[in-house]
C-alpha cells in the first residue's frame, strides 16, 4: 500500500520572461504554478506515493487553475479550502552567469494568508497518513496561519505522523527575531528538519564557521556543529543541511550532509549547470521524505534527495518532473547524461 504524506501551504502563480530576458525586455510571460510544500507534494506522486496538498485557493478561475495543475501531476487536492479573493504570484527574471535571478513577489492579501485555526478538519486528513511536511514560508504568512500550522502539528503528533520542516527562512516575509519565536514552538512537534547554508543562522542564530555564501565557500566541520546544535536544542532525529557552492548564477556545485544524532553523512558533490533553480531545496526535500518512509539507510537516504534535487536544477518551473527510477540511475553514478535510446 502506496504510503500517504500530506504537505501544508501555498501555491503560487509564477511569471517569469521567456529565456533569460529581463522583466524590462519582456512582453509576455510564461505561466507555472508552485510553493515550497506544493512542490513538495509533486515530488512525492511522481515517486508513486499517495500525496495530498493542503492549502486554501479562491473559487475562481486561476485558483482552479492551480489545483488543475497539481491534479495533473497526480498530486490529490481533496483538502483544499476554496475561499478567498487571490492567489498570491511571483515574478521571476532568471539569472545567467554573474547576474543573479531576482523574485518581486505580490502575495499580499492572498486566500492561504486568510487561513485560521479549525479551517481545516486536521483529524480527517491525517487518517492513514505517514508524514506530514511544511516549511517556514507558511508560518510566516501570517499569525494565524502560524496558529492553523501548530493546530496541523498537534493533530499530527496525535496520530502518530512523522513531520518534517523545512526551515526555509524568507526576509521578505518576516524578520529573524519573529522567526525564532514561532519557528521555536513549532520545532518541538518535528522530527526531521530541513535547513541550507542560511536558515539555521537566521532562524536559530546558529552560524557555520568560516561558511561565506556568497563566495561559495563552504566549511563542512561548521555544518556538523549546526546539525549538532539544532538536535541538542529541538531534540530533532534528523538533520539535512543542503550545500550549494555558488559559483555564478548558472553553475553552482550541490551536495547535502546528514545527521541522525549520532553520526554524520555526506553526499557526493555535483556540479550542475542551472536551467531552474526555483524549487532545489524542495525537491531535496522530497527526496528525503521518499527515502526515509522507503526505508533506505541514511546514506543511500541522503544520496537520492541530492541526486533528485541535482535533476531538478535541469528542468524549468517550480516542480521536479522526475521518477524514482531516474534519480536511482544518478544517484548510482550515471551522472554521463547520454542520450537514452
């Protein structure tokens, strides 16, 4: 029996130039949908596994073109609320070589930022499940989403779902200081967390040694003392640290380390030339959720979420187009991207 994960959170409309225009030269733009648990969900039914979107959409036409979109890729929306005036958008211009991809983002007002406690029947749609997934973005929308997030949390735990968190910390959201008040409460219900090279700092104050972001340089003895500290201060099982070694906007290299409280991993290192980088750590993310409810040991665990989430870098959009059977073969060692006949 296919195992049931559920994620929590928004989807977005995404506008973005063709190619690598930018916003100025563009005269249209081209239409995708996601959001970080979305994403998240669509990762998850490509691996063959029973994913459920949570969210809350308007009753229009582009609410429903969104939940048209998931439903494409297999992902169930039973548990989306219909309500609301907006779906939030963001605008993407994507970067090339050294210039940076830029994101302005118009969500205010959206149909998730009106989410309140008890809009969701949280009892019914963990029956059966096996995991639960959100991220930071969701919590920080609003201080009652962050309520409808711990009110997810509480029926989750009462039945026994594993939960993961990825830390996913957005300035233009909220600042630090707010993040680590709501971030706290809700860590203590998660079992496994998510973070990159910056999350933990900004979210936690918890700093990687010599780790500079912005020249690429990453010092691996300072994640370990990250992933340390989060499991001594939340008690986590696990934590996943993505490490992307920014080269320029269109190469970067991409790895990932685990820690289960007693010992430490650490992939294998790609070097990835970048058609969408929206959507990595995501597509991590499930990667992860997919190996560890498979049953695979933490290496081989961690080995699949970087390999997937080195694939989606290939591919435009939010979502990782991807099957299991595709990221085994990288994660195996065929990287050569031969021509398949």
């Amino acid at each position: 029996m296919a195992k049931k994960v559920v994620t929590f959170g928004e989807i977005m409309l995404r506008l973005s130039p063709p190619g690598y225009q930018r916003f100025v030269q563009a005269n249209s733009f081209d239409v995708v949908y996601g959001g970080g648990e979305a994403n998240v969900a669509v990762s998850l039914a490509n691996y063959g596994f029973d994913s459920y979107f949570v969210s809350k959409v308007p009753k229009h036409e582009i609410g429903q073109c969104a939940v048209d979109h998931l439903r494409r890729y297999g992902v169930h929306t039973d548990y989306i609320v219909r309500d609301g005036d907006r779906l939030g958008i963001y605008f993407l211009e994507v970067g090339a070589s050294q210039r940076p991809s830029k994101v302005v983002y118009d969500r205010a007002g959206s149909a998730i930022s009106q989410v309140k406690a008890g809009d969701f029947n949280w009892d019914q749609i963990f029956d059966g499940a096996d995991w639960f997934h959100f991220t930071g973005i969701t919590p920080a929308l609003g201080d009652e989403v962050a309520e409808a997030t711990l009110e997810a949390l509480k029926a989750a735990k009462g039945k026994g779902v594993k939960v993961s968190a990825d830390l996913n910390y957005r300035k233009k959201l909220w600042t630090p200081e707010k993040a680590n008040q709501v971030m706290s409460k809700l860590m203590e219900y998660v079992d496994v967390v998510i973070a990159n090279e910056e999350d933990a700092e900004k979210v936690f104050g918890i700093k990687a040694g010599q780790t500079d972001v912005t020249s690429g340089q990453i010092d691996q003895e300072g994640y370990y003392q990250v992933a340390r500290q989060l499991v001594e201060r939340f008690g986590f099982e696990k934590v996943a640290i993505t490490l992307r070694e920014s080269i320029s906007a269109s190469d970067n290299n991409w790895s990932a380390l685990l820690y289960d409280g007693r010992d430490f991993y650490r992939s294998r290192t790609y070097k990835v030339h970048i058609v969408d980088r929206v959507g990595g750590g995501d597509s991590f993310g499930g990667g992860l959720i997919y190996s560890l409810l498979s049953g695979k040991a933490p290496q081989d665990a961690l080995e699949f979420a970087v390999a997937a989430s080195a694939l989606k870098h290939s591919i435009f959009g939010d979502f990782n187009l991807v099957s299991a059977a595709e990221v085994e073969t990288l994660a195996g060692g065929d990287g050569s991207g031969r021509v398949q006949r």
